[in-house]
C-alpha cells in the first residue's frame, strides 16, 4: 500500500503535507509535461506508509492507493 495524491491538489499546492511528512517524499512537479501537472506528488519508493500527510490535506486529495475513487483514478 502507499498513498497518492488526487487531481484535487491540481494548482491548489497547500504544504502542508510537505510539513508532516517524515521522510520528505512529497515533491511538486511545476514542469510543461501534461502527465504532471502542477501539484504535490508522493514518491512511492520513498514512502513509508505512515499516512499522517492524509488528515492535514486541506483539499482531501490523499488516498490509500487501493482507496481512491474511480473519478480520481487516472
């Protein structure tokens, strides 16, 4: 299991996942590639799975990988 960030962060970037996250694996892409647009993005190898990122999203775009909605899924 591992977390993912939603579209809902999309151009909203609140850090204050950033601020929790134990191990710092929560990055922001602001590149011209449109299969990342601008928001936070939660590296899967660096992740350990704590899960404290989730309540402090303002926007609830944190899920479980295997808990995110159908909407959010690509």
């Amino acid at each position: 299991m591992t977390w993912v960030i939603t579209s809902l962060c999309r151009d909203k970037v609140d850090m204050a996942c950033v601020e929790v996250c134990p191990v710092d694996c929560i990055v922001q892409f602001k590149g011209d590639d449109p299969k990342f647009p601008n928001q936070l993005y939660i590296d899967p190898e660096e992740c350990i799975n704590c899960g404290v990122c989730e309540p402090e999203c303002p926007w609830e775009a944190i899920f479980e990988d295997e808990q995110v909605p159908e909407v959010f899924a690509k």
